[in-house]
C-alpha cells in the first residue's frame, strides 16, 4: 500500500460483522451485521446496556476475539488472514489497552508495569526504562516509578495503566469502562486526560462506557442494542478540547 492510500484508508473498516458463540441450546448471537468505519483521530464512545454487544465488539477490535463472518480491517490490514503471532504483533504494535480493573502486576513496581510491552517488543533494558519514565512523566507520575501499584490510589493506578497503553506509541487506545471503578472526580480526571491525548497527540480512542457523563467526552457516540448498531451520531467536535480548558 503507497502513502496516498494509507492516508485515505480509515483505521478501522468493519464489514458486516457477525459473532456467535456455541452453546448447549445451539448459536447464541452476540454481534448482528455491523458495519461501520472510523477514521484516525476520532474519539469514539461505544455504549448500549449490558448484554448489547459492546464489549464482545471491543475485543474483536483489539484482536482478543475473531467474528464468526464478515471483515474486520485494522490499518488496512484482514484480521481474519493473520496468525496468532501475527494478530499478537498488530496487538503489540498498534493497539493500547486499557481496562477497569487496572491490570497492573501487582508485584512489579510501576516503572516496570509501563515498560512491560516494551519488554514484549524486545527493546533493550536502558530503552524500556527511559520510556517508561518518559509515560509515567507524562501522567504526573514519575516520582512513583518505585511504587508497587498497592501504594497508590486507584485513580493512579488507572493513571500508570494509560502510560502502560501509550508507551509502545500505539495508534489505537482502546478503553474498556476505563472509569467504572473510580469516583466521579476521579473519573473526572482519568477522562480530561484521555482526551487530552486525543486532542493533543490525536491518538485514536474508541472507549466503551455505560456512563453518559464519560460518553459526552467522545467526539462520536455508537449505541449498540441486541448487538446492533442502533444509532451512530456525531457528537460535536468540542467535548475534547472543552476538558483540555478545564485542566487546572
């Protein structure tokens, strides 16, 4: 592919999506024909009621999950012709996770929670350690590097697992119910940030959320409901940049 064509072709392309899981009763269906692209930059909210979709839509997003049929398109390329190694490389390469309940190791220190995919990626100790340094900078938490993650508030330790998400420069960040255990300040301050991100760095989110305050940070919103796209509207191009002025 020559550079006018990837600049032209949209992150992600999904084409007429389905995903089922087998059960005793026969296919349980969890995803129903979903099309939809989004482009690089945007900042996308995905929410819809438990048992919508969602999150099963996150996961084949993030290369954890295969649909059942259709195409799933990430930076041009077919996930479904990619073998384990090569979907875990797409994973590493350009794909930032970050989850609910933190995933930190709990016996590593912080600084070497962010390191960790770069550890994967098979960069030199002196490279893992100055980057991660740079991430945990970046969150306001470099003076923490030597903390376990049980000696920070959870709000910090979501704060370590964003840096952890970034520090492989990835172009996808994908959040799922980034702030479901955090209080509403604290989440407050976990979305100003995200957002920052994607208004300053213009890093590609797509986040998943039951909480319309969180969704209203998006840039565009995807209700997904019995594992259908039920609406896909815009939401305004200035949620990002009005967190980015309410930064202290």
């Amino acid at each position: 592919m020559d550079r006018a064509a990837a600049a032209s072709t949209p992150l992600i392309v999904i084409e007429h999506l389905h995903k089922h899981y087998d059960t005793d009763a026969g296919p349980q269906p969890v995803l129903r024909d979903v099309s939809l692209r989004i482009e690089a930059g945007e900042f996308v909210a995905v929410m819809g009621p438990s048992g919508s979709g969602k999150s099963t839509f996150m996961n084949i997003l993030g290369c954890l999950d295969v649909a059942s049929s259709g195409r799933y398109l990430l930076q041009g390329n077919d996930t479904a012709r990619l073998s384990g190694d090569e979907l875990a490389r797409l994973r590493n390469r350009f794909i930032g996770f970050v989850f609910q309940g933190f995933n930190l190791l709990p016996r590593a220190t912080l600084l070497d929670n962010v390191a960790l995919p770069l550890l994967y990626a098979g960069l030199p100790a002196h490279s893992r350690e100055e980057r991660a340094r740079e991430l945990l900078a970046r969150v306001g938490l470099e003076r923490y590097a030597g903390y376990l993650p049980s000696r920070i508030s959870g709000g910090q330790q979501q704060r370590v697992a964003i840096a952890r998400a970034l520090v492989n420069s990835p172009k996808l960040v994908l959040a799922d119910e980034p702030t479901g255990n955090l209080d509403s300040a604290t989440s407050h301050e976990i979305m100003r940030l995200i957002a920052g991100l994607n208004a300053e760095h213009g890093t590609t989110v797509v986040l998943v959320t039951h909480e319309a305050d969180v969704a209203r940070f998006g840039k565009r919103v995807i209700h997904f409901v019995d594992g259908m796209v039920d609406s896909d509207q815009i939401a305004g191009a200035t949620p990002a940049s009005r967190a980015l002025e309410a930064s202290p």
